[in-house]
C-alpha cells in the first residue's frame, strides 16, 4: 500500500516540473524558518517602539521605567553582573526543572495507577499548589542554608505540579481499544504500559514540561530574592534597592531570554523524540 | 631466660619513646603550628548598601584572618529572618536592629540568640520625604500618607513616636511597602514619605535624580534607643566565647576603619558588589559616623542601662509584657561596656 508521502509523489509531474515543485517547497521552508525569526524580531521593535513612546508621552520617571537605551547600556556595560550571574540561575533552574520534572512523573505515574494513591494524595497535592511558595522561601534557606539548595528546592516545589497534572491526565486517557488491543495479544502491565500508555501520554506531558520550565526559572528567582549572593535575582533585589531601574530591567531582560531559550529546548527535545505526533495531526 | 629480661626492657623502652614523642608531638602542634581557620557566615542587616560594607572593609584589610576566622558574608533580609538564620545554626553572626531584637526577645517569637556589640550608638530609624512635600517637622506629616514595612521597628514604634512628638497619629495614612518598595514609592510620589534609616537619603536622593531629601529622626524623641547589633547564638557565646569575641573586635576594627575612610570603603565594597553605587556607598558610611561613634564610648559598646530604658519603653507602650531584662537580651560577659 502506498504511504501518503510517495502517492503525492506519484501525482506529481515528472522532469522539470517535478524540480520546480521541489525548489517551491525548500523556498517556502525558507521562509517559514525566516519567519519564525523575522517576525519575533519585529515584535520585540513594536514593543521597544511602544515602551519609549509610553516614556516620552506620559513622562514616566526613571525610577518607574527606563528608557530602552539605558537598559542596552547596562547590558554592555556590566557582562560579568548579569551573565555570570545568569549562569548561577540557569543552573538553578534546570536543576529544579529536571528533579520537578522526575518527581512529577513519578508521582504522576502513581497516581494514574492507583485509586489509593490518587485519593491519598491528590487533593493534598491541589493544595500544596496553592500555597504561595514566595512564603516558603526564608524558610527553605533555614532548613538549607545559603547555598543553591534553596533555589533549586524552589524550583522544584513550583514546576512539579504541572508535571504531575499532565502524567496523570495522559495516562488515564489512553483509548480503551487500544489496552484491549494489547490485552488480546498478552502483553503484561509493563509492556501496556512502557509500550501504549505511556507513548500515547508523552504529548500530554510534554505539555506539563512546557509549563513547568518557565516555572522553574520562576522558582530559582524566587529563592535568590531570599537569600545568596549569586543570581540574577540578587542583582534584580540590589539594582531595585539601590533605585537602578535600568540594571533591574536589564537582569529581567537577560530573564527573559533565558526563560525563551529554556521554553523552546523543551518543544525542540519533544520534536525529537514525538516524530509520530506531527505525522499523526494537523 | 637471660633475652627475656633484656627484651622486656627494650620494649618498656621503645614504649616509652613512643609515648614521650606523642605528647611532645602533640605540645608542638599547640605552641608551634595554628590551628585551623573558624569558618564563619556572617550576615547583613539588609542587603549590600554602602551601610554595609564595613564587613567587606574587614575582609579585605585581613582582619578576619588575623583573628583565624574564614568568613562567608551573605546579605540579609532583615532582624527577623536574620536573627532565625542564627538561631537555627545556618549563620553564626548576623546583623539586628537592638529593638527589634529586644521586641521579638520580649515577645518570646526568638529564643537562643544574644547580642555582643552595637553598631550604631544612635538609631537611625526615621521618616523621609522629599523637599517638594514641604515634610520639615513631625507636625507636617499630619494629613500625608507614609509609607513603610509592616513589622518594622519604626512602624512599631510609630505611636510612642507620635505621642512624644505630638503628632494626631489618625491624621496619618499609613501605607504596608515591602522594603525594596519604598524608594520607588517616594521618589515617583505615590506617597509623602517612607520610613527609612537617615543612610537612606544619599540613596533615595540619587532615586529621586538629584532632589533633595529631608529626613525625620526617631532619636529626636527617643535618644536611649540604639541601631543595629550584633547578634550571636547563646550557645557559641556560651561554647565559644573566644571566637565571639574574635570575631566582633574584627568586625567592629572593620567598622571603624570604614566610617574613617568611607571613600575607601565604598570603593572596597564595589570590588565585592557587581552593584554597589561607590558615591552613594561612601555617602552613607559618611552619615553614619555620627550615629555609631559616640563620645566617650567604645565603637561597639552597649550600656545596660540604655537597654534597661529601651525594654521600659517598649513595656509602657505594650509592644511587649513585663518581666524582660537587659541579660534576656545582651550577653554582659561578650559586651564592651559603654
């Protein structure tokens, strides 16, 4: 039977015709990667357009919001502040993100497995998660220390959640034909398991590591803003303490990069490792 | 049976030399070698303002190393967490407003902490307002709006301050700003005035790009209370008085040292600080002379007495119950006298 893929082929016009079919095809995949650059780019313009027009217009006070320029300035004039510092964060936070990300899935899995455990422990987990965790901070560092074991707990405590949520949904939403499926051909519970739930489940959890990640760099902040004296929280806390604007702006600005860096090497592991995902929806 | 004899008296012998070494081993290591560095975490009042760097100024100048002490400085966040961090055991000396420390000591929120020196002879607590609010005595801030954090000594001691100064306090709305909030509240005139210590104003002058400040002090009103202490566990103070007492005379060395050179000071806490504002650093130090030193008194030094009136103070307006002493508060044995 012929795939998809060969019998659109097998439409096509042979010769030139099929050349330049091909060389539409690779211009239109140029200007989908260029327009995944191009037009971020362009938006951050607009934004930058509107923060200094907002500036001029309303006459806002430095103190309040700087102007763009004093934030480029800051990020040239002090690399080793923001970047060494945003190195201490970025570990920080794929730490909590890879140990959240462990013990959601494990948890996750349980849960999904057993009534009990669900029952047990689920609506503990509900609240828990709605404890603000800033108000765990100083405690963290009593029970810690200075070190980067608060932050990396913080971390932890705020990106599992999603991660348990998305395991359990996936896994109990495996079709049911497709356990009988398995069933019929004896396949123990792991093999069910390691081979239809828990494959079928990956996009939802891949959604919960999507929503975790900027989590955990939320978290690692979270925890330098209480105590260290490394991290872009630290400079953020200080820069704000001392009223400059511009070198807090510019510690989020580094923030920020990281969080989009972080966000799209997750969606760039699942379009790895998810091939059938694309092939399999629209 | 002729070896047995002259055997055991060999090994009597090479026993003894054994034993004699050891001991001699061991006297030398105490006369001749030092003994490992006390590592020690230190941490700040708040943060690393230039009000701060005194402890980077003994870093630096290698007074702690004179003292055999390896020091870890980490900023704080203020008397309550700081004071938590000691006792716990996570740092071993750390920076408390006097009061504060006697209020959470009173209050029976704290125990297992002492304190073993003063920073600052005078407190530096007070309100601050820009010139424009036209705040130049209490009575002015009678119909505006300030602005501090909730479990401050200075919001605290707000309605003892208003009594004695003779200040309506309903007059006055009092706005809850987490500390880091408070520069930005007046400087973009959200609020008239913010409670802030009289180090503040370098600071907020420079937020404020250039306008002048005016500052309102709580020792005006209330000369007995002191700034900020030193605070140590009970149980170093107790174990260890030696590194207690090691530890404050390097850090108060610090402490002089920067309130004589604050140019220097503020300079050295930069080369530590990826942040730290040197002009605004050493303004601050050059402020504070006047509040830690005192004429007649020992940097670091505490008069029993003063607690004894500030803990009388805090008991006439309720802040907390009778029955507090001055030895529930201060160690008497690891204090200079003042």
């Amino acid at each position: 039977m012929q795939t998809e893929s060969a019998a659109r082929r097998a439409e096509e016009p042979a010769g030139p015709g099929r050349r330049r079919a091909a060389g539409s095809a690779r211009r239109r995949g140029w200007a989908a990667a260029g327009s995944m650059v191009l037009l971020p780019l362009l938006g951050l313009a607009v934004g930058i357009g509107l923060w200094w027009g907002a500036k001029e217009v309303f006459d806002i006070q430095r103190i309040s919001l700087p102007y763009p320029l004093e934030v480029l300035t800051e990020l040239r004039d002090r690399p080793r502040a923001l970047w060494e510092n945003g190195r201490v964060t970025l570990w920080e936070s794929v730490a909590g993100f890879a140990l959240g990300s462990a013990t959601g899935l494990v948890l996750g899995t349980a849960i999904a497995h057993s009534r009990i455990i669900s029952q047990m422990t689920y609506p503990w987990l509900v609240a828990f998660n709605a404890i603000p965790k800033i108000a765990l901070a100083p405690l963290l560092v009593i029970w810690m220390g200075f070190g980067t074991q608060p932050k990396i707990a913080m971390a932890v405590l705020l990106c599992f959640f999603p991660v348990v949520l998305a395991t359990t949904s996936g896994l109990t939403s495996t079709p049911t034909e497709l356990v009988e499926l398995a069933r019929s051909l004896d396949a123990s519970r792991w093999q069910t398991f390691t081979k239809v739930r828990f494959p079928y489940a990956l996009p939802q959890v891949f959604v919960g590591f999507k929503l975790a990640m900027p989590l955990a760099v939320i978290g690692a902040v979270i925890g330098e803003f209480s105590a260290g004296q490394e991290g872009l929280g630290i400079i953020i806390k200080q820069a704000g303490g001392l009223g400059n604007t511009p070198l807090a702006f510019a510690a989020l600005a580094v923030l920020s990069l990281m969080g989009i860096g972080l966000y799209y090497a997750v969606v760039g592991v699942e379009w790895l490792l998810l091939p059938w995902v694309r092939a399999t929806t629209s | 049976m002729r070896r047995h004899p002259r055997f055991l008296t060999s090994l009597a012998v090479a026993v003894t030399l054994l034993v004699a070494s050891a001991c001699t081993g061991e006297d030398s290591n105490n006369g001749g070698e030092e003994s490992a560095p006390d590592d020690v975490v230190y941490i700040t009042a708040f943060g690393t303002f230039g009000r701060e760097a005194y402890a980077w100024v003994a870093l630096e100048k290698g007074y702690f190393e004179e003292s055999n002490i390896n020091v870890e400085i980490q900023p704080g966040t203020g008397t309550g967490d700081n004071i938590a961090l000691v006792a716990s055991g996570q740092a071993q000396f750390a920076v408390g407003d006097l009061t504060g420390v006697t209020l959470l000591r009173g209050q029976e929120a704290v125990e297992g902490i002492t304190v073993v020196g003063a920073i600052h002879q005078t407190a530096l607590i007070g309100f601050l307002s820009l010139a424009e609010t036209g705040i130049s005595s209490p009575q002015d801030l009678e119909g505006k709006s300030v602005a501090d954090s909730t479990g401050s000594v200075g919001r605290l001691l707000w309605p003892t301050y208003a009594e004695l100064a003779g200040i309506n306090p309903e007059s006055v709305e009092l706005v809850d700003a987490a500390p880091p909030d408070l520069p930005q509240l007046l400087a973009s005139g959200t609020v008239d005035a913010i409670g802030q210590f009289a180090v503040g104003v370098p600071l907020i002058e420079a937020a404020a790009q250039g306008q002048e400040a005016n500052f309102l002090a709580y020792s005006e009103f209330m000369s007995d209370l002191y700034g900020n202490s030193l605070v140590t566990s009970t149980e170093l103070a107790q174990n260890d008085p030696d590194l207690v007492e090691r530890f404050r005379d390097a850090l108060f060395r610090g402490l002089e040292y920067s309130i004589d050179n604050p140019q220097e000071a503020a300079e050295i806490l930069a080369t530590y600080v990826d942040t730290a504002n040197v002009e605004v650093a050493a303004a601050e130090l050059e402020i504070m002379e006047s509040y830690t030193r005192q004429a007649g008194t020992p940097v670091g030094a505490i008069d029993e007495v003063r607690i004894s009136q500030t803990i009388a103070l805090l008991e006439a307006t309720s802040a907390i119950p009778a029955g507090l002493t001055s030895e529930d508060v201060i160690s008497t044995r690891l204090t200079v006298s003042g």
